[in-house]
C-alpha cells in the first residue's frame, strides 16, 4: 500500500514506538505542531502538518543532534561532513553528490552550529522525499566514516599534514571551506 504523502495526516498516524507529547496550533503558519517521543530513547520528532495540504507541496524532514564543543577545534563540522560521505547501506563514497545531481530535492544540506548538527532535505516528489529520508538516516546512524573500511574518510574531510615535496602543508576538505 503506498503512502499518499500529499495527505499528511492519512500517513502520519501514531506509532507504537512513539507517544504524542504535545499538539499545538499554529494558526501563523496554518498548521499544526505536533511533538513525539521514541518511548525507547526519548528523541524527540516534530511533525509540522499543514491544515490545506496541496498537491506537490514540500515534504521537509530534518534529524539534528548535540553536538556541544569541548574545544575549537572544528570536530562536529567534520563529523558534519564525513557522515555524508557513505553508511552502512550505501557504501558509495560520495552519495551526496549523487542526490545533488540526482534528486529531485528541494533542499539537501548539513549544517554545523556551535552547540547542534542538522541534516535537512526537502522535496516537493513523494517518493523522492521517501529515499532522501531513508538515505540522510542511513548516513547518520550508520556512518561508514566510524568503520575499519571508512577510515580513510576522517582523512579526507579533516585537516590533516601532507608532504608533495615542498614541505608540511595542512590540506582537507572542512579546512579548505
């Protein structure tokens, strides 16, 4: 059975895994704020539903973590980073830029503030939007950077010492940005 996610409130429902906390109106942006809790680990998931969907409207997911700094030196910005670069069900080695190129995505991006990470992606494509999901999931609670064969990720998103024969120079991609 295929899910219609143009009928936000048909596909939504409640899951066993989660408890409805809170349901707030927001007459501002004519909608409705509702709020969950995984009953096994006690994150948190909004969902924003729209009282007139549309057809075609933008789907929007997002899944952000803490990501509270001890020092400046840049971790939570390459972790940012090397999550996107392959997981545990897509091993590409760059899978972002494939969904750049390849999605029908409204919105695809990471960002790194100074106490939070987020992951977003939007597309108006139901389907798409389904795969952007499961793919930016996938990437971030199954990175291949944490793995014996993705060791070669932190490498290449951080900063680190290189030799070409004209002396130490400090290369990576976060360092480069």
């Amino acid at each position: 059975d295929a899910l219609d996610l143009d009928a936000p409130l048909e596909w939504l429902g409640l899951h066993s895994a989660f408890v409805l906390e809170t349901s707030d109106e927001l007459p501002e942006y004519g909608a409705n704020l509702l709020v969950y809790r995984h009953v096994k680990t006690d994150a948190k998931v909004a969902a924003l539903i729209p009282k007139q969907p549309t057809k075609g409207m933008d789907k929007a997911f997002g899944i952000g973590f803490r990501t509270k700094p001890t020092s400046s030196n840049g971790v939570a910005h390459i972790l940012e980073h090397s999550v996107l670069c392959g997981s545990k069900k897509y091993m590409a080695k760059d899978p972002f830029v494939y969904l750049l190129k390849g999605s029908l995505h409204t919105f695809l991006n990471a960002f790194t503030y100074a106490d939070r990470t987020l992951y977003p992606v939007a597309s108006r494509n139901g389907k798409d939007f389904l795969n952007l999901v499961e793919i930016y999931l996938d990437a971030v609670l199954n990175p291949r950077c944490v793995t014996d064969e993705g060791w070669w990720v932190l490498r290449q998103e951080g900063w680190r010492y290189v030799d070409e024969g004209n002396g130490l120079e400090i290369k990576g991609v976060v360092y480069s940005e």
